[in-house]
C-alpha cells in the first residue's frame, strides 16, 4: 500500500514537472506568423473587453434588421462546415477501415476538436446574455421544439466525441500507457457517435434559417438546406484537410519522415477525389432544387448573378478543377482548388446568414473592422494551441506508442 | 394536441404513464386565446396607446404631441413596444398600431432553445430573462421582426410586446386598450373577436376589405386587424403564408431523434461488413 502510494504522488510530481516544462515556448518566437498574430490577438481581447462592458452595439454593426452577423455567419456557420473533415475522415478510418489516411487522422481529429472548441465556442462572444448558456444543458428550460436546443447539445457531445478520439495522443504525451490503451479503445464508439452527431448538426445549422422563409431570397431559400449544408459539409471539410495538411505539411515537415512524406502526396490526391464526387452531388443538387422550383425568372436580376456566381463559379468550377487536379494527378491545381471550394462554401453561408438574409430591406449590413479583429483572433487563437499541441503531442510524428506498444507492428503487417 | 406539446410529450415519453394519470386527475378547463381586434377605421393616430403601453412597462414615455413621430414610418424598437405609424392609402390617411401579433404558434418561441420565448397558456407571448441567453435566434425566426435586441449595455433584454401579461392576470385590459378613446382597440377572446370582426364587415360592407388580417396569417395571429384598405397600402406583409412558423422546423425536429438512433445502428453495421479482419478492430487506434 504504502510503497504504490508514494509511488504514484511521485509520479503526480513528475508528470507536473513534465507538464511545467512542456509549458515554455519550443521554438523561435519571432517569426512572421507570431509577429502578426500577437498585436491581432491583444486587439482582440481588447474589443471583447469593450464587448462585454458596453454590449454587442459598441464594437458590431449588428442591427435589429440583421441580428446575425460575421459572429455567427463566418466563425459559427461557416466554421463548422470548414471544420467538417473530422468527422468525414474519422468515418472513413474507423468505421469504413480504410487505412490510407490513417496517417492524418490524429492531426484531423485535433483541428476538428479546436476548431469546434473556438469556432462553435464563438457563439459566446456573441450571445448578449453569455451567463445563462448553460440554460438549456441545465433544464431553464429544455426547448426541445428549438432547431437551436439540438444544435447546441450536439456541438457540446460532439466536442466531447473529438476530446475523446484524441485523448490517446495526450495519454501518449504523458507517458499513461495504460490509459492510453483504454483510451483507445472506446475510439470506434467515440467515432460512430460523433459521425452521427455532426450529420445531425451540420443540417441543423442549416435547419436555423428553415423559419427564415420571407427574410432569405427565393434563390437561397429551400426547405432542402439542412441537406445542402450537410452535403456542403462533407466537401468543405476535405477541401480544408487538403489545405491544412499542405501548410502543416510544410510547416511540421521536421515531425514527418520521409515514408510519410510520399504518403502524403497520396492522400491529398485521395481526398481530392472523395472532394470532387460530393461537389458534384451538391451541384446536382442545386440544379435539381433551381429546375423543380421553376427559378428562371430570379437569375435575371442582381442576386440572379450573384447566385451564379456562386453555384457556377464557385461550385462548378472548382469540382471540374478537382476532376483535372485528381486524373493529371497534380497537386498544384488540386491546392488551387480546395481554397476556391472554401470560398464558395464561404459564399453560401454567408448569403444564407447574411447577404441574401433581409434582402428585401433597404439597410445593409457589413461587419465593422472591430468584428473581423475579433474573427482573426479566434482564428489565431485556434493556430496557437494548434501549434502548442502539434509540438509537443504525437499527432503527426510517428511512432503513435510508447515504444514497446506493439499494435502498429501487427497493424502495418497486415 | 399541438406539435409544441406533442415534441414535448414525445421527449418525455419516459415519464408518459405518470403524466397522463397526472393529467387525467387535472378538472378540464377550458382555455382561450386572448388577443386585440385592431379596427384601424377607427384609429385616429392619437398615440395614446404609444403613451400607456410605456408607462405601464417602465419604458421611456414618447412626447406624442410635440414630437412629431408620425411623419415618418416608424418600426418598433428596443424601448418602444408599440407604434402607431400614418399611411397615405387610396381612401385617405390610415392609422395602424403595430406591436407583436402573439401568434398562436409563434416561431419566436418555437426557436427559442430555452423557453425563454413562452407562448402563455392564456395567449400572451412573453419573454422571460431568467432563461434567455441572447442568442437573437428568436429575431432572425419572426417573420413580423417584432422582438428587439438591446445592443447597448452589458446585461441587454429582448424588447417586445408582452400584451401586458402580468396586467391579465390581475383581471385588467392591456394598457393600450385601456387608454384608446375610440374603441379601435378590442380585447377579448380570439373565438369572440372574430365575431365582432365578420359583423361589423358583414354590417359595413363598403367600409371595410372582406379580410381579417390574423385569423390565418401564419397559422392564426393573437391580434387581428380590420382595414378600409388592402393590407398591402398600411405596412402589412401579406406573402407570409397561413402555415404556422413552428412546421418549417417539424420534419427536420422529426428527423432528429431517427438519426440519433438510425445513424449510430448503420454505422455500426457499415463498421462491422468493413471487418474483414480481426485484427484491424484489434490493431485499430488513434
């Protein structure tokens, strides 16, 4: 008894000594993304200091004609599509068993969880009356008729799903083998959940603008866009894999060997084909939804063109680029592409929740620069720990175990 | 049963058996909506509404006679819960109140996540700040853009009509109605104002459209309007459909609670035909 206890509190004092050390910076602190980050993020706490003081009017130009703005538009509705790969990618690995992006599928999971941790976690900036968040977790009162109620429980399990696919890698990072083992093992049902909540989420965010109907302009309106946003969601997602892992790529290239390095140009070019056959089945889809609703006469107008703009410009082409990049097999192109999807993915979130939202009213709403300060903060905030956990935890480097862990030997024979 | 208390009762089928037996021993009582019939003929845009409405809700009292309000189309805002706005119609100069419709199925309440937004049992659509988190979900879901947001101050409310819900509890009249000096304002039971609404058309045939504004407007309002004029020449948005708010959400809430236990069942199957070897589950890991 006595020996195990003082075995462990020196094991407490280890880990805390480790943890105290991982604490300091690991690497140059004058490089050009902190140089730009820092005053961006201290000028963001600043305006949320006002915020909060002084209310959303002081530092938004949000209105009683547009409620919603870049808050909710870009770091909430738009974030959680781009933040969509997590769950597609976890759905491929673990459930499907498709072993080929098994290398990526830890730094996915972690951009997923931080990216739902700070983008969902956004809507408090944006709530007037932040404190009673926990209303409808609590029971004061449980809106079950509320799109909202169940958007917001499935972000909060799902944050929950992510923090557990990942927790093996902490485990790892702290030398818990034990742990790690259990950890890992309640992965698949972590997976399956979180795979069913982010469906349901993804159209629920879609699902918020369905009682929306006279504000958001015919050509955006359909009672189909919890589908679209869920379709849109799955290639968002791997568009912005394609384009995280080329700068973390890049960017960690030193956690990477050189096995790994010709696997990834594989796995971009795989996503790039998972990117090009759901776009095209959200294209079909919006032809299909414009013919059946006889749209015709709305595109000869101002929003006619800005909504081809975004279905032609930025849906079709970039799935026909994804098409080129994939059979020429280049990468250059395949890049190109997966940021041009992002833009149109950010086009139609934005014309949902904002630009197309009210359109008939003569005021107009455009983000002040205090609200695009706060968006890059979140932003930055996110690449900060990203970075603070990618340098310190096994998540792109290899071996995932602890060195006499021998899973990955059988796994990699097999 | 409605969908709001059926989605309730279908998220509690748990506690079904206790409820119903709870329910069943409950004497029946017979519930009306309450509402105001708007007879805008009679408006004379004298504002006292406008004057009662804030000093019976602590709200700063407008200077009706010198402030010469009506000149302009006014909306209602966050410290004023009602207006009476002028308009140059076909048949000459037309007051019109506007204020919430407390809509029978209000899709402020619907998408409110905290019942903070609360259809009362009596017909009031109230807001409660105890519960309220301010997520404005509630403005973008109106179709009539009634609750206004405080964007200034720490602590800010949603602002809107209450229908004076604390007054009908103690047996009064909403404030408005109680000051309107010609009658254009009625208060009483929906079933009973409509009544009065068809006979005073049915009794002027000539002064007034053969409409009443509210009683399908999105699914039924609380407030009903009566108009010498199409509703169209005094601010009224009539492309807003007869369907309740609340069912443009009704197939995706139904489909919720399908995914939440079908998704997880073909997952797991999709899960186990991919197995074709043990050792992957064995072997699989983060």
């Amino acid at each position: 008894m006595i020996p195990s206890a003082t075995q462990s509190s020196s094991g407490v004092r280890r880990v805390l000594r480790f943890l105290l050390a991982e604490m300091r910076p690991k690497g140059p602190l004058m490089t050009p993304f902190n140089m730009i980050s820092i005053p961006v993020i201290l000028l963001g706490i600043g305006i949320l200091t006002v915020r909060f003081i002084y209310g959303l009017g002081s530092v938004t130009n949000l209105s009683q004609s547009y409620p919603w703005g870049l808050w909710i538009g870009f770091d909430v509705v738009t974030g959680v599509a781009f933040a969509g790969g997590a769950y597609v990618l976890t759905f491929a690995v673990y459930v499907m068993g498709v072993e080929k992006y098994h290398p990526i599928v830890r730094a996915t999971v972690l951009n997923g969880l931080l990216a739902y941790v700070f983008y969902a976690g956004a809507l408090v900036l944006d709530l007037g009356r932040p404190w009673n968040v926990i209303n409808p977790i609590i029971g004061n009162s449980f809106g079950y008729n509320s799109v909202l109620f169940q958007v917001a429980w499935s972000f909060l399990l799902y944050m929950l799903a992510e923090a557990l696919e990942f927790s093996p890698a902490v485990a790892e990072w702290l030398g818990l083998k034990r742990l790690r083992n259990f950890l890992r093992s309640l992965t698949l049902g972590a997976v399956i959940i979180g795979v069913t909540l982010s469906t349901l989420h993804q159209a629920g965010l879609g699902a918020l603008f369905l009682m929306a109907k006279p504000k958001i302009h015919p050509l955006w309106y359909t009672e189909f866009i919890p589908v679209l946003f869920t379709v849109s969601s799955i290639y968002a997602g791997l568009s912005m894999l394609i384009v995280e892992g080329s700068i973390s790529h890049r960017v960690f290239s030193d956690q990477l060997d050189a096995s790994k390095h010709h696997q990834h140009n594989e796995i971009l070019l795989g996503l790039g084909k998972g990117v090009a056959i759901t776009m095209f089945a959200y294209y079909f889809f919006k032809v299909l939804l414009f013919l059946h609703d006889r749209q015709w006469h709305l595109l000869a107008s101002g929003w006619g063109a800005w909504y081809l703009v975004e279905v032609l410009g930025c849906v079709l082409v970039p799935c026909v680029m994804f098409i080129s990049a994939v059979r020429t097999r280049s990468l250059g192109l395949l890049r190109v592409a997966a940021v041009w999807a992002l833009v149109g993915i950010l086009l139609n979130r934005l014309n949902i929740s904002v630009i197309a939202f009210n359109w008939q009213l003569p005021v107009r709403y455009y983000p002040s620069w205090q609200e695009i300060i706060v968006t890059l903060t979140v932003a930055f905030t996110e690449i900060w720990v990203f970075r603070w956990i990618v340098v310190r935890m096994p998540v792109m480097r290899e071996p995932h175990e602890l060195p006499h862990a021998a899973p990955s030997v059988v796994r990699a024979t097999v | 049963m409605d969908r709001r208390s059926f989605l309730k009762f279908s998220a509690a089928t748990g506690m079904a058996l206790a409820t119903s037996e709870a329910q069943a021993t409950e004497p029946a009582q017979p519930e009306e909506f309450v509402g105001v019939l708007v007879d805008t003929t009679r408006c004379i845009g004298c504002r006292s509404c406008e004057r009662a409405c804030s000093v019976a809700n602590n709200l700063p009292v407008p200077d009706v006679e010198k402030d010469g309000a009506l000149a302009q189309v006014r909306d209602t805002s966050d410290h004023q819960w009602t207006v009476v706005n002028r308009f140059e119609t076909s048949k000459g100069e037309v007051f019109v109140k506007k204020q919430c419709l407390h809509c029978w199925q209000p899709a402020c309440g619907a998408a409110c996540l905290t019942n903070a937004m609360y259809k009362t049992r009596t017909g009031p659509v109230i807001w409660r700040p105890g519960k309220c988190m301010g997520c404005r979900f509630c403005m973008v879901s109106c179709p009539f853009d009634v609750p206004k947001f405080e964007y200034s101050g720490w602590n800010p409310k949603i602002q809107k009509c209450s229908m004076c819900a604390e007054r009908l509890e103690q047996g009064k009249k909403p404030a408005c109605v109680e000051a309107c000096p010609t009658d254009a304002l009625m208060f009483s039971s929906k079933r009973q104002l409509m009544e009065v609404a068809r006979v005073r058309i049915y009794n002027h045939p000539e002064r007034y459209v053969h409409k009443i504004y509210g009683e399908y407007e999105v699914g039924g309002t609380g407030w009903l309007y009566l108009s010498a004029v199409p509703f169209e020449e005094i601010g009224f948005r009539t492309d807003l459909g007869t369907t309740p708010y609340p069912e443009y959400t009704r197939n995706f809430l139904y489909g919720v609670p399908l995914g939440l236990f079908g998704l997880p069942a073909l997952l797991v199957g999709l899960s186990l035909l991919a197995q074709n070897d043990k050792s992957r589950l064995e072997g699989s890991e983060s």
